[in-house]
C-alpha cells in the first residue's frame, strides 16, 4: 500500500510539472494567442477586427497574468472540466473521445504486430545460433532500431503506394488504409523486441538449472517452452511497456505521415492553431498513459517474477 501511495504521489508530480512547463511554453510562445485562435475561427477573414480580438481576450481571459490564467486552467481541471476548444468551441472532451480511437487501433495493431514478427525472430535467432538465421535477425533488427519511423513510412507510401499501387498512401476509413501505418510502427516494435528477447532467451539458456534439466532428460522443447520462455517472459514485460507507451508517441509522427485522423493529427493542428486547451489536454494524456502504462507493467513483473512468487511460498 505504501508503495503504491509513493507511485501516485510520483505520478501526480510529474504531471504537475508537465502541465505548468506546457503552459509556460505556450504562454510565452512568440505571437498573439488572440489572432490565432480569431484566425482558426474565421479561416476566410484575412485582416480580423480589433472589435473581435478583444472579445476573443475577454473570453478566455487572455489579457490575465500568467499566474492567474494557470491557476484557472488547472483549477477546472480538478473540478473535471477540461475546458472547450479555442478554434471549434468544442468540449475538449468530446474531441479527445472523437479521435482516440484511430490512434489506440493503429498502437495496438502496430503492437501485435511487432510483437509476433519479434517473437517469431528471436525463436529461430535462438534456435539456431550462430547461422545465417541468427544473423540475419540481428541485421534486420538492427536497420528497424537504426531508421526513423517517418522514413520508413515514406519508403513504403513511395514503394507500395505510388509504385505498385497496392495499398493508400493516406486516409482513414478501411482496413486497407491501417496497414501501412501498422506496419510502419510495427516494425519499429520487431526491431526493439527482437534484440531484447533474443538476449533474454540466450541468457535464460546460460542459466545453470538449464544443463540439469538436460541431464534429466527432459525434451530440449519442453525445456524452451516451459523454462526458457517462462524467464525471459518477466524481464521482456518491462520492455514491452516501455514500447506500448512510446507507440502512443510515435503514432503523432506516423498519424500525419499518412493524413490519418486521431490524435497526432489533433495534436499537431492544436498546436499550430495554439490551441491551448486541446494542447494541455492531450499532454496530459499522453503523460499519464506513459507512467501508467509503466506501473502497471511493473506490478505485473513484479507479480510474475518467480522469485517472488516463492518468497510468498515460503512466507
């Protein structure tokens, strides 16, 4: 208990910290918050009356000093009131749910991907050392840790999209429209996971009880899949974490690569329009999924690891 009040409080600093270093980016941003936001609202209008940015001021207490207008913001936010959008005058709530479903399909379609591809590797690497299999693993691995994901998604919107012209190079809608963004993040996860397992397995084969399970006769299979698989398991679950989180981020990039809706598309036009509200609000999410994710990942390592669970045995 104990332990998890010291993780919560952990958690509520960090986003307090985020949340006040996002606000006084924005803040001091160079230009008038005011015109953009008049800008978004009314694309047609090239020269804004200054009737209209004094509303827009007065509105959401632009003229305010910094202090007073964080207080404010975060003073809502506590109450659960994450204010409405600067641009649509819509709840940053209903926003947020309106894209949150392109981006979590695409994370975890990327991640079962790479996940499988990975394991798929790192079997064959370590069930035939040192031949062709291993290396190759470790060579292909090492090009997806070694390229950004925005260059790949170029190679294949230029490879399969313009020149074979299999699969859309942008757009949301169908599966087709998934696959290349999915494979895109996905192969980022392979070559992250890949190296991972792969040494978690080979570490777990070093492992001294290993040549006596051999000396018991027990099947090099069973010993695989009931023993090797089983340590390397709890190591690879803090990784993965660590991976599903950083998805979350890399879909931003991926999402407006391919012009697909979610929220790096809103993310990025929130941004640019200085859309402060949608701006704090995605941050936020974006940092609480991250150290969530990262607990939860923890607990669950920490519950699975059988030297623990023998302590409860003996205990």
């Amino acid at each position: 208990m104990k332990a998890l009040l010291i993780r919560l409080g952990g958690l509520l600093a960090v986003l307090w910290g985020i949340t006040l270093i996002t606000f006084t980016i924005s803040h001091f941003a160079p230009g008038d918050k005011a015109e953009a936001i008049a800008h978004a609202r009314y694309p047609g209008d090239l020269g804004i009356a200054p009737e209209i940015l004094q509303g827009i001021r007065q509105e959401f207490n632009l003229d305010a000093p910094f202090l007073q207008q964080y207080f404010l913001w975060l003073s809502d936010v506590l109450r659960g009131d994450f204010g409405v959008s600067y641009s649509s005058r819509t709840s940053v709530w209903v926003i947020f749910v309106e894209n949150l479903g392109e981006t979590v399909t695409l994370t975890l379609t990327s991640l079962g991907i790479g996940l499988c591809a990975a394991f798929a590797l790192s079997v064959i690497a370590v069930r035939n050392p040192n031949t062709v299999w291993d290396r190759g693993a470790v060579i292909l691995s090492s090009i997806g840790a070694a390229m950004p994901n925005y260059w790949l998604a170029l190679l294949l919107i230029l490879g399969v999209s313009v020149h074979l012209g299999w699969l859309p190079a942008y757009g949301t809608g169908s599966f087709a429209h998934l696959i290349l963004p999915a494979a895109t993040l996905g192969f980022w996860v392979m070559a992250s996971q890949t190296r991972l397992l792969r040494s978690f397995m080979l570490e777990a084969y070093e492992q001294p009880f290993i040549e006596t399970l051999r000396l018991r006769g027990i099947p090099e299979h069973e010993i695989f899949s009931r023993h090797v698989l089983r340590h390397s398991f709890v190591p690879a679950l803090t990784m993965i974490g660590l991976d599903l989180a950083s998805l979350l981020e890399g879909a931003v990039i991926v999402e407006l690569t391919f012009s697909r809706s979610g929220l790096g598309a809103l993310l990025a036009g929130s941004v640019l329009s200085r859309d402060l509200p949608v701006v704090m609000f995605l941050v936020m999410f974006f940092a609480t999924a991250y150290v969530v994710i990262n607990s939860v990942i923890d607990a669950v390592q920490h519950f699975s690891d059988p030297r623990n669970l023998n302590k409860k045995a003996a205990s």
